[in-house]
C-alpha cells in the first residue's frame, strides 16, 4: 500500500477525491484487533471491572435510603434512623469516590501504556523500513501518524474500556433498582432506548468520516510545517521569494480544518438533543402516570421521588455508553491509519536465519554478481547485469553520467535495496543473509548530503558509537582533520551544531561526518560524490580526511570529479546501469574510450 496516496492539496487548492479502497480500508478496522491492544493488561482490567461493579452495586443504596428517610424517617420522627440513614447517605458517597479515584488511576496507566505500545510500535516497523518507502512518502505525514493520529485516540484509548464498564453496569444496577421498586414505571422509562441507539449510529457514522478528513489535513498541515520551517524550506522560501504563497497554504489548510472541526462538533447534534429532550421529559410521564386514577396511591412519595432518581441517574450511563460508541466508531479511522503503517510490508530485512558473522574478522572481499535492479515503478533497470570484484582494501571508482546507475551500486553496497537479480557479496556472504546490523558494522557510507543531528558536536559523533569513549571521538576526529576546529569553537565538542548541521560549511559537516564513520570503523567504506559539492580548498582538506578514512579498508568511491579517483585501483564507467569499461587511470586514457572523453 502507498501511504503517501493520501489527500493533497492541489495547486488550485483542490483535493484529491477519497478512493473506494481508502473507504473500505477504513470500514475494515476490526473491533476484535483493537481489543487485542488491551490484551497484556487484563488482568488490570478485570480488577477496574471488580471496582466498577463494586462502586455501582454500593451507589444504589441511595435511592432506597432516600425512600426510607421520605416515607419511614421523617413522618415517625425517628432521629436516630434519620441519622443512620443519612450515614449510610455519606458513606456512600466516601466509598464511591475512593472507588473513582482507583478506577481513574489504574484506567489511565493501561490507557497511556497502549499509546506508548502503539507509538513505539509504528516508530520500529517504520525505522525498519527501506529507503525507496521514505521516497514516496511525505515527511510530514509519517509525523502525522505517530503524532495526530495516536494522540487523537488518547482518550478512547485511555478511557473506553473503563467507561464502558463503569456506565454498562450502573445503567444495568439502575435497571434492576427501577424494577424492584415499580417494574410498570420502569417500562415507561426504557421506551426511549430504541431510538436514541438508532440515533446514536447515526450520528457515529458521520463522525467517523469526518475524523478522517481531520487527519488527512492535519498531514498536509504537518507537511506544509515541516517544508516550510525547516531550515532547507526557510533557505528556498526566501530565495525564490515563495514565502506568502507558503503562508497562503498553510492558511487555507488550517481555515479547512476549522471548518471539519465545526463538521465534527456539529455531526448530529441535533439528533443527540432530541434524545435528550426524550428523557428529560420522561420524569414528566411518570409524574402523570402516577397521578392517573388507576395508579393513584399505589405507591409512595418515597418511592416515587427515589424512582425518578434513578430514572435521572440512568439518563448519565446511557447517554456516557452512546457517546463512547460514537467515539470509538469515530477513532477506528485512527486505527485504521495506524495499522496501516503497521502492516506495511518490510522490504529489506533481516534474514530469517542469520549468517553468524564476526564483524572484526571478515576481509571486506566485495563482489556484484550479475546484479540487477529496477526501482518500484519503473519500467527500465537502474542497473543491469552488474558484476564487479573489489578485493580487500582496494580502491573502486565508480564514474559516469548522472542518472548512469552509480549510487544506486553504492547503494545496493549497503543494502539500502535488495537487488532484483544476481547477488552483492562480502568475503562470499550475500548481504541478504547478514543481520542488517552486523552489516552496518562492516559497510561505511558518506555521501554528498551530510546529516548532523540538531544536537552536540560530541553526540552527533557518539550517534555512530554509542559506547564511544570521549578520547575515542578526539582520536577519530584528529583523524579526519577537523579536531581543530571542533576544539576551537566556544563550547568545543558540546557545541550544538545546528538544524541539520547549518552552523557548519560544507566541508566542515563532511569532516564530522568522516569522523563519525571512522568511530565505527567499517571495513567496507562507501564515499557516494562526497565532495562534489565543495571547493577546491575544501576539497583537497576533505580527501587528505579521506585518505586517512580509507587506509585499510575496502573502498567504493563514486567520483564525480575524475581528478580524485586517479589512484584508484580499479575504475569502472557506468553507462544506463551497465559497466562499459574498467580499467586503472592510465589503461583507460590510452584505450581512448568514454573514460577518455570524459577525462578530457
């Protein structure tokens, strides 16, 4: 499935119709699914339940204590069952609150708990995701997902099972008191239930679609967020003086979400009230009922005034239990976002039974054996019938056009993509058949677009190794030449670099980011048009970086200045995915092939 299909605003404004299939998947949302997620935790439940039922069973005595103080009590004048029953009166209430607060209290931790559960869950399954997932999916939606959507479920997460319980058995104790003191009255009372459950689909089915148009402008704020306000969308507002237009944007999706919002407040309100017109005018027919010539002083004051008590206790539960339906149909669109992420198909993975692999003693022997590959779709192959031999610290370059196919070897290298055909091996082992974090270990890369975490100098480098010690970080740093520089800025290494790394220039954030791969010290290094876009000042201080980096270690360079792969052991030219020529410098300049002209 394509998340990244979801609602867009176009460039006139418009948006994109909901297809059937968006609306059946969210139709199909099991009910049974979503219980599951309280499955760990039942135990707790059924002590919630326990502590319901327990404070609904003890609340009515109250009724049937005010009974006896109206038609026992007061007319004998007998005080000291006055007092006792207004006792009773209080403790009831003590007991009943001391069981609220219990039942608050352990309802919200199993609720937090299962958004913490969800959260974590869709944050691992996407980080488990392939890179071609992040290509086709906005940013701002996949925060949306985890943010808007998880937490516009916090409170039918953290309340439902508990509100149910909790109304469901008041609403069946004052059933069951409303019969014991007149069963005739109690017919009369339960006349409204079968409307206000039909009104209460109703209005549940509206909400729901509407929730969904709620979350997809939301994903669309967050994008219009996350493009417009980084410091990248900062740069490009302002150089092409785009900013009003962004404000437009996001002005019209936010005028949009006021409007769903008023949709959603509004869904059947008017049905909902005349629901409650229905029972506040029942205590009315029950004051004409037993004002009737036929019923007239068949019962008590007492039991008349207790009756309507329950009678307007009940209108709380019922009303709670059509409320929370309307709820959780309405949240199943949540659900269905979320466990659309969740049963996203994880495209490179770890393999089932694992190579048992030591990292430290592998050669680093890469070898492409008739590898092809073709990007999701695409109708022609990125690479086609590749096969190349690195032996264990030699040098690759890899050069050609833009768009020939280079980063993508680079990155099949990596295993950022599993190839369609053929097989990339290391020391014999196809990468396929190694745990990706035994893989991590051996395979380096740095690329032309360097990330640093808006974070400390010393943690953007500890991100690579943890465990690293602090003189490790200095050693791997004096190494790619730029401990100077880190030490010399005002709080040295605990200085923050910056948004993605903008503090620093070009070669700079390249230098950290040499450092930060030597802390991991791979065996495989893969340097992907790393300097293509720097001077020739900085460049030169970045491949002396470089050298040091690559000492030892295998090496696939993608060049896109020919000047920095003339030492290399081998070059390969990349034509439309396919390895034309290879050769050292020297060989290919006198074969006078595409090499040579490109050399020229």
């Amino acid at each position: 499935m394509e998340p990244d299909t979801q609602n867009r605003p176009s460039r006139s404004g418009g948006r994109r119709p909901i297809t059937a299939a968006e609306k059946a998947q969210a139709r199909e949302v099991s009910l049974r699914r979503v219980g599951q997620l309280f499955t760990p935790y039942r135990w707790s439940l059924a002590v919630v339940t326990a502590v319901i039922v327990a404070s609904s069973v003890v609340a009515m005595a109250s009724p049937f204590l005010l009974r006896a103080v109206i038609d026992t009590a007061l007319p004998d004048r007998n005080l000291a069952l006055l007092a006792w029953l207004t006792a009773g009166m209080i403790a009831v209430a003590a007991v009943t609150s001391a069981f609220g607060v219990i039942q608050t209290w352990i309802s919200t931790k199993i609720g937090q708990q299962v958004m913490h559960r969800l959260r974590t869950d869709v944050f691992a399954h996407l980080q488990r995701q392939s890179i071609a997932f992040f290509t086709r999916t906005r940013t701002g939606e996949v925060q949306s997902r985890i943010t808007n959507d998880i937490g516009g479920m916090q409170s039918v997460v953290t309340s439902t099972a508990t509100s149910v319980a909790s109304n469901l058995t008041t609403a069946v104790a004052t059933v069951a008191a409303m019969v014991a003191l007149s069963w005739k009255l109690a017919l009369i009372s339960l006349v409204v239930m079968p409307p206000s459950i039909y009104l209460t689909r109703r209005v549940a089915s509206m909400r729901r679609a509407i929730t969904t148009q709620q979350q997809r402008e939301l994903a669309d704020l967050n994008v219009t967020v996350e493009e417009g306000l980084s410091i990248s969308g900062i740069q490009l507002s302002k150089a092409m003086g785009a900013g009003q237009a962004l404000v437009d944007r996001f002005t019209a999706s936010s005028a949009r979400l006021i409007d769903l919002e008023l949709r959603s407040q509004l869904a059947g309100r008017w049905r909902m009230a005349s629901t409650s017109v229905i029972f506040a005018a029942i205590p009315a027919v029950i004051y004409l009922s037993a004002g009737l010539p036929m019923t007239a002083g068949a019962m008590t004051i007492g039991t008349l005034i207790a009756f309507t008590t329950l009678q307007n206790g009940l209108f709380r539960p019922i009303t709670g239990l059509l409320n929370v339906g309307v709820s959780l149909v309405s949240s199943l669109a949540l659900f269905a976002r979320i466990f659309e992420y969740l049963d996203l198909a994880v495209e490179v993975d770890d393999p089932a039974d694992p190579v048992e692999i030591d990292p430290a003693r592998l050669d680093g022997h890469v070898r492409f054996e008739d590898v092809t590959f073709a990007y999701p779709g695409s109708d022609s192959a990125a690479v086609a019938g590749i096969s190349l031999d690195v032996p264990p610290g030699t040098t690759l370059a890899l050069v050609g056009e833009t768009g020939s196919g280079k980063s993508t070897i680079a990155a099949l290298a990596a295993r950022l993509y599993d190839p369609a055909g053929g097989r990339v091996t290391i020391d014999g082992i196809d990468l396929r058949d190694m745990r990706l974090s035994d893989l991590a270990s051996v395979v380096g890369v740095v690329s032309q677009e360097t990330y640093l975490l808006h974070t400390t100098v010393r943690e953007n480098l500890r991100y690579a190794k943890p465990e690293a010690t602090d003189a490790e970080i200095e050693n791997a740093a004096r190494a790619a030449q730029v401990h100077d520089l880190i030490a010399g800025l005002p709080d040295g290494y605990d200085t923050v670099v910056g948004s993605r790394g903008h503090r620093f220039s070009g070669g700079e954030k390249q230098r950290i980011a040499i450092a930060r791969t030597l802390l991991r010290d791979p065996k495989v290094l893969i340097l992907d048009e790393a300097t293509s876009a720097l001077d020739t000042e900085t460049e030169r201080a970045v491949q002396r970086a470089f050298d040091s980096l690559a000492d030892g270690r295998t090496t696939i360079t993608i060049a896109h200045r020919l000047s920095t792969v003339r030492d290399a052991d081998q070059i390969v030219v990349i034509d439309h995915g396919r390895a034309i020529e290879s050769g050292t410098h020297t060989s290919l300049v006198a074969g006078n092939g595409r090499y040579a002209s490109l050399a020229a």
